[in-house]
C-alpha cells in the first residue's frame, strides 16, 4: 500500500532513526547511519494488529488479549521439579549444570564458540537426548534447523555419532519466517537454529549475518520460544577475540549465553555460561571431543594429568595461574627457568618483562632469593597473553622452583597480586576463580591471606592456603 518512508539504520547497533545523525544515538558509533526503506518492516507490523498472515505473530507481538496475571494464578499447578526439562545421562548432566539445572521451557539459548570447536556436534548430541526424553518424560519431536548443512550432511553427522532418535527431526532452511512455520505443527519440544549467522527475515533489509538481521531474527526467536513454550537453541560464531556474533545486543535480547571453546589440549571442549537468567554463571561443562561426538569429562583432573604424562617426573619450574578473560576463567601454566649467568639476559614470553622484573626485585629483596647470578627465561604457556597481576603469584612461584630445583605438585594453583613490600594482594572475583579452578580438578589453591574471608563462606571442594607475604608463600610451597 503506502509509499516506503525513508529512514535510517546503524550497521552497528541495528538502531533505527527516521532522520540521519552523523553519531548513532543508540550505540554512539560515528558515520555507521544508512539509509535504509523499512517499506517491508512496516508490513510485518501491520501483521501483528491483527490483519493477514496469523501464523507470522511472533515477529512483532503486540497481542491485546495479554493481560496482568495474578501471582497466585501463576503459580497455581506450577511443579517447580517438572518445570525444566531434564538432560539425561552423563553427557546430559554436564549441559544440564551449565544451564542451571534442565533446559527451561521457553528460553531463547546463545551458544557461541569458534568456528569448528563442536557447536554443531554438541547441538545435534543435545536435541537427540531432549527428543529421547527420561524415563519420566516420554520420546518428543525435537527440531534441529541448519542453515549452513544440508539434512543429507546433518544425517551423516548424526549416524557417525549413532544417534538414532526416532523423534528427531531435520530440517534445512535460513528463512526464520519458513522455520518456525514449518516447525509449529510439530510443536516440538526444542528446537536448535544452526545458525544465526546464516538466517534472515525477509521483512529486513540485508543478508543474512548482517547486525540488523542478527538483532531481529534473535528477537523474532525470542517472541516464538516466549510465545510457543518451546526453548529454542540458537548457534551463533564467534571469533576468538570478538563478542557473540558481533553485536553486544544479541547477548541482551537472549536469555542464556553458553560459550564453547576449546583449549589447552586439543580434544578437550569447554562450555562456560556467560550469562543465565535462570543460574549461576559459575559453572564450567568439560567435553572431550571423539569421533563418536562429545563425551563429558567425569573427572576433569585427568586433563591436566594426561598432558604432564603422569609416569614421568613433574618438572621443576611449572606454576598454574587463574586468569579471567572478559567473564571467562583460565587456568594457564607459568614455566620459568632459571641458570647461572648474567641477569638482564634474561627473556619473557607470553607476558610482560617489567612485572616480571619486578617480582624477580621482589623475591631477592623481600624473600631474600639468592636471583643474583641468575639469568631468569619465562614462558607463559599455550600462546595465552598473562596481563592480569592475578598471575604475579604463579610467576613467583614458577621461578622459585626452578631456582630451588624443587617441582610444585600439580594440584596446585595459585592467585594473587604480589605488592612491592612482598606482601599478596587480592585481586578481583577470587570467588569464581577459586570455584573454576577447583571444578578443574585442583586439590590446593594458594591464596593472599586478605581473601581468606570472602572464600570461606563458599563450600569449595578444594582446599585454600592464605599466605599473608612470599615469605609465607615459599615456607608452605616449598
Ligand atoms: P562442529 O560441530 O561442526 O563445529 P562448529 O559447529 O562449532 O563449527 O565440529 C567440528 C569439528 O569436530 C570437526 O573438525 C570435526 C570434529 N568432530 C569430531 O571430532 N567428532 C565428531 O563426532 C564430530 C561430529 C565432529
Ligand atoms: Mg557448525
């Protein structure tokens, strides 16, 4: 009907403006506003006042038939046990914990990771184990949509791994609108979108995999998973370095963020809630990658034990750190060498040589570490960038073994900021370092004497030895 009215859209926010403003007045980016014809954005809302096209409601719901609920007529027949749906089996109840506990009915999940870490396979393992249900809950037709693999290469997939769910179904599309058509009739009880980079809505302009597109198809999988009950599972890349999808405002729109990534040894697969309405952020999943799919790691210590070849003796001059990146927690190892010769020949990878100077000052002043005649080589393992002073503690200590020739036993970690009186510092978020670390199977975590109050409250399956200076340090160390 109506001539399209010219406005204007941010390419990085996906804000949109009916005038043209040289700072976009959602994100403040300068010079990212476009001009852009909403001409069939405008239908999709002439849709949901109630017009043509019932079944496309979900895209811009403004349903005049809600309205306020009572509290008590909510919670009337609301089973609080049954409310979400169970995973399981072991591979189960590792998603499971990571989620907070069951998928919740209705819940609109981001799992970001790099491409290739396993996103798919852990997507396809997981609507296999919906659609089969517990003993409690029947067999249920689960959607999984690609947008990238044909049904025929998503069956492949799933005959290696042996699924063999009889309620699973497959479809292939990229047409948000075609999906969750297609998928109503089924009324599944999940339903995965591999991926958010590859789907589109016809009614915004761009591709698909553009920042508006990624916003409004969220947002439209948002109003269906609300509207429907049905939790949906969205896949969305992500680069090692970059936010989920690239806009910060995907993360807002969904209700829970899972992140896959893969580390330290190769077959080893982490997910990581970042965010979640419905649990902690705490929690840690730990796969390993098979050729029959993922398999959850019972006893996650066993990573660590693998890569120093348990046989063999544990070399001298090893430390762990716990390090945070954004919202993510790392363990990551610290190896220092240290041999007779002249200090200041000395060399430093994966971190920087100032701080590192300065813990060496440190040790020979306040710790009275003969470092002298030493020329000190440290080397932060795994290619990880150490810029956190969380890590000042794991230097020290990397060094002093390699200086006394005395190994630290791998069940080990160490956290803490190292002032220049030789006193340990707290450092930020000890609580959910200490939890990480001792979900990766560490038995002692040595600690700054100040943060001794905050862990003992929590009830940690690892045990916390406070130490007030380096002194202290190196007597329970060493
Ligand atoms: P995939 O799930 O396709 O990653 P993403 O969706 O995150 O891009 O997994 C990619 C890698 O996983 C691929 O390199 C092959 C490997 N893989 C296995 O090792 N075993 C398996 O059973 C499957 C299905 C994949
Ligand atoms: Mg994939």
């Amino acid at each position: 009907g109506k001539a399209p009215r010219v406005s204007y859209v941010c390419s990085n926010c996906g804000d949109g403006f009916s005038q043209w403003w040289g700072t976009c007045r959602g994100c403040q980016a300068v010079g990212t506003l476009t001009k852009f014809f909403p001409g069939a954005a405008d239908c999709a809302d002439a849709d949901a006042e109630g017009s043509h096209h019932a079944g496309r409601s979900w895209i811009r719901q403004k349903s005049k038939e809600m309205v306020p609920k009572k509290l008590r007529e909510v919670t009337k027949g609301f089973d609080q046990a049954g409310w979400r749906i169970p995973l399981p089996g072991t591979f189960g109840n590792e998603i499971s914990r990571v989620l907070g506990g069951g998928v919740v009915p209705g819940s609109l999940v981001l799992v970001g990771g790099d491409p290739g870490v396993g996103k798919s396979t852990l997507m396809l393992q997981l609507a296999s184990i919906v659609s089969e249900g517990s003993e409690d809950h029947g067999s249920a037709p689960v959607v999984y949509v690609s947008g990238e693999e044909s049904i025929e290469q998503i069956a492949n997939r799933a005959d290696r791994m042996s699924i063999r769910s009889k309620d699973l179904y497959l479809y292939s599309s990229t047409d948000i609108e075609d999906i969750l058509d297609k998928i109503q009739s089924l009324s599944p009880k999940a339903l995965v979108v591999d991926s958010i980079q590859t789907v589109y809505l016809s009614a915004f302009a761009g591709s698909a995999g553009n920042q508006v597109q990624v916003r409004e198809c969220t947002s439209a999988l948002l109003s269906f998973a609300k509207m429907t009950n049905i939790p949906v599972f969205l896949i969305g890349h992500v680069t090692k370095t970059g936010d989920i999808a690239g806009p910060r405002v995907l993360e807002h729109i969904v209700d829970v963020v899972l992140y896959m990534e893969g580390e330290r040894c190769l077959s080893h697969r982490l997910l990581r809630s970042v965010k979640n309405r419905f649990g902690s952020t705490d929690e840690l999943g730990v796969f390993e990658m098979s050729e029959h799919g993922l398999q959850a790691v019972l006893n996650p210590s066993e990573m660590f034990l693998t890569e120093h070849d348990s046989d063999s003796e544990i070399l001298a001059g090893l430390a762990v750190a716990v390090v945070l990146d954004g919202s993510r927690t790392f363990a990551i190892e610290v190896q220092a060498l240290s041999v007779p010769g002249s200090p200041g020949q000395g060399k430093v990878v994966g971190t920087r040589s100032k701080r590192v100077e300065m813990i060496i000052s440190v040790l020979m002043k306040q710790a009275g570490l003969k470092l002298h005649d030493n020329v000190i080589y440290l080397n932060v393992v795994s290619g990880f960038e150490l810029t956190e002073t969380a890590g000042d503690l794991a230097i020290a200590a990397s060094i002093c073994s390699s200086f006394l020739e005395f190994p630290i036993p791998n069940d080990i970690a160490f956290i803490g900021e190292i002032g220049l009186g030789g006193e340990l510092r707290t450092v930020p978020r000890m609580d959910k370092r200490v939890m990480a670390i001792a979900k990766l199977g560490y038995r002692k975590c040595i600690v700054p004497k100040t943060s001794e109050k905050l862990l003992k409250p929590l009830d940690l399956d690892i045990q916390i030895l406070p130490c007030n200076n380096l002194k202290e340090f190196i007597n329970t160390v060493f």
